[in-house]
DNA sequence: GCCAACGTTGGC
DNA sequence: GCCAACGTTGGC
C-alpha cells in the first residue's frame, strides 16, 4: 500500500466539501499535469492512503486523510466543452487524462499547516516543502506518514 | 498582489 | 530540436 498527498484549494474544493458528497466521495477530476496524471493512472491503488491538503489559502495544511476507492479511469471533464477543465486537443477514443476516486478516511483532530512541517528536519526530503513545487498529487513515504500522523495529537 | 519556478507552446 | 514567451501554481 502507498501514501500519497493531493492538493486542493479549499475555496473550490475543501475536506468539508469532501464531507459532504455522497458517501464522501468524489471523483478527482481536473488533473492536467502529466507528472500527477503518470501516479494516478499508473501508481495508485485501491486502499492507498491520501493526505487531503489545502493549498492557495491563508494557512496551507494537511486537513484529512482520504483513500483511494476506485482506481484510475478517463476523466470526463476533458471532452465536455462546458467544463473549465475541457482539453480540446482531448481525444475521447484515446483518453489523455485520468482520475481516481477519494473517500474520506476522517479529518485530523488539527490541521497541520505547512509551516509547522517545515518546523522538522526528519521531513525534509518531502517533495511538498522542495522550494517552489507545483505538484498536486505527490507521494509520500511511509516514514514521512508516520511521523506526521504523530504531529496530529502532539501539544501545539 | 507579487514573484519564483517550471511546464507548455510555437516560431524558427 | 532549441529556446523565448507565456501561463499557471502557490507561498508569502
């Protein structure tokens, strides 16, 4: 089983959101990056873990942890001419982007913002805190999971 | 709102 | 295939 963090702004997509679908899941749809697309389609399995995290907002954090509950299939947004993430150069017989499917594990006891991850050097090589990383689906490694599932209960 | 980083596009 | 221009991401 692997780790994973998957990145959302919390004014178009927030854990609260996520709470509120309909069995608590949601597809992930909009992923336009070929990077984030290769671990979808190729790495991510049923019953992985995810970090649900907020980016673009007032405090970056780790919010939740979601699994993945159905692996990756074409994303559809890509032929619809009235979705913001339409691809026109999309070829539906031969899809070009993918997503999964997320459910909701549970929201942290507390948030875990950015700022305080950079606080540790045993997360260092988090590709999350690499200067300027633009990723919206990374994987994290067991070790980094662990230790920061610690942080969740430890006194701020 | 600024700016650094970096992916994508398109002319040559 | 190179590379400049442009667009997007995302922290601050």
């Amino acid at each position: 089983m692997k780790y994973w963090l998957m990145k959302s702004e919390p004014d178009s997509f927030s854990i609260d959101d996520l709470a509120r679908k309909p069995k608590q899941t949601q597809h992930w749809d909009g992923v336009r990056n070929y990077q984030a697309r290769n671990m979808m389609r190729d790495e991510m399995k049923s019953g992985d873990l995810v970090f649900f995290y907020h980016s673009s907002c007032k405090q970056p954090a780790i919010v939740g942890i979601a699994e993945v509950c159905r692996e990756a299939y074409p994303d559809f947004t890509a032929n619809d001419p009235e979705n913001k993430y339409y691809d026109p150069k999309n070829d539906p017989d031969k899809p070009r982007w993918y997503m999964v499917d997320i459910r909701l594990v549970r929201k942290l006891a507390r948030d875990i913002s950015l700022a305080e991850l950079k606080q540790y050097g045993e997360l260092a090589d988090m590709p999350l805190l690499a200067r300027a990383n633009r990723l919206s689906i990374m994987p994290v490694s067991k070790t980094n999971w662990q230790f920061i599932l610690k942080l969740e209960n430890k006194p701020v």
